[in-house]
C-alpha cells in the first residue's frame, strides 16, 4: 500500500448513524493506515453518538435498532477543511438532521471537488449541499427524490455495488462495502497489493 501517514480523512458522525457505515469504514481505512477524524455537531472528541443498525428483514422497508455509542475522536469547532485530503458520510438517519446545520453543509462543499465517499441516505447531505448536479449518484432508493431534485442522475445499483463519478464514490447501503470501499481507495490514489 502507498503511504498513508501524512494524509487525513474526515467523517461526519450524528447520533443514530448507520453503525456499520461508520465502523466499517472507519476500521478498514484505520487499519490501511489512514488518520480519521470523526466529528458531529457539538460535540468534542471524546464524546459519543449513538449508532442505528439497520437491516433488511423482509419488511417494506429497513428495520432500526439501537446499535453502539460511537465514541468521537476530534471537536467539530477546531475543523479546518484544509486538513484534510477527503471526507466519508455515512447513512443511517444522521445525514438527516445534519442537513440542516449550516456548519455541516460548508464542509459537505468543501470536498465537492475532492474524495468524497457517501452511503446510503448520506446522499441527503450530499444533495443538501446542493454538489451533486449533474453527477451520478447512487443512495438508498428512498432518497433517489431528493438526489434527483438536487440535479444528479440516480443510478438504481444492485446493493452490493457502488459507483464512481470523478471523486464522488457512492453506494446504495452497508452490504456494498466491499465495491464502495474499494473505489474509495482508487479515488484516493492508494493502492494494495497481497
């Protein structure tokens, strides 16, 4: 793998994200060497936000139970974009609710023209940001309304595949980490080898 010591990654966290698209992510990149700092509107690092799990059992739609305290390891006050070489947003219903924090939506725009690795309803934020016209998107398809008013092209994958577009890496929900992560890494230069 390339080196990865000098380079950072942020992530937006808020209470009742998708527990897999946040520890996955952040374990496997983590574990590539990557440093991530993970923040959610006030709050600190150290302090936590509940996680969601959500799963597909038969239902109309996803079920939710309550998952883990993800613990947050940077302040959201002493965030500088410029730090940072990419930005990862994960789903679960989070990105609702920081869609609407003005704070949340500057940094969103400061990586449209970066990596940016979005799942599932990250889309939201994505689309909330207004840096997704014209672009190919894939999200969960209760948000394909929202990606579609935001001017991008919804792209109906299968869930266990992602797409890229440019810098833009997006997938439909946790069960495409494999294929999201993957193209993540491309975008970001890395490269692995066994």
């Amino acid at each position: 793998m390339t080196n990865t010591t000098d380079v950072k990654l942020l992530m937006l966290a808020g209470d009742y994200v998708e527990d897999y698209e946040i520890m996955v992510p952040y374990q496997a990149l983590l574990m590539l060497g990557y440093k991530i700092d993970v923040v959610s509107p006030g709050k600190k690092s150290g302090d936590t936000v509940i996680t969601a799990i959500h799963d597909f059992e038969g239902a109309q739609t996803y079920s939710e139970k309550r998952g883990h305290n993800f613990t947050l390891n940077a302040n959201f006050d002493d965030i500088d974009t410029d730090d940072y070489i990419g930005l990862i947003v994960p789903g679960g219903r989070a990105p609702e609710h920081l869609s609407m924090n003005p704070r949340v939506l500057e940094i969103v725009r400061a990586f449209a023209d970066r990596p940016l690795a979005a799942i599932c309803h990250g889309a939201q934020l994505l689309a909330a940001a207004n840096i997704i016209k014209g672009r190919t998107v894939s999200a969960y398809p209760a948000c394909r309304a929202e990606v579609e008013l935001a001017g991008a092209t919804y792209v109906d994958l299968a869930v266990t595949d992602a797409v890229t577009d440019g810098e833009l890496v997006t997938a439909p929900a946790w069960p495409a980490h494999p294929a999201w992560l993957a193209q993540f890494l491309s975008v970001l230069g890395a490269t692995i080898s066994i």
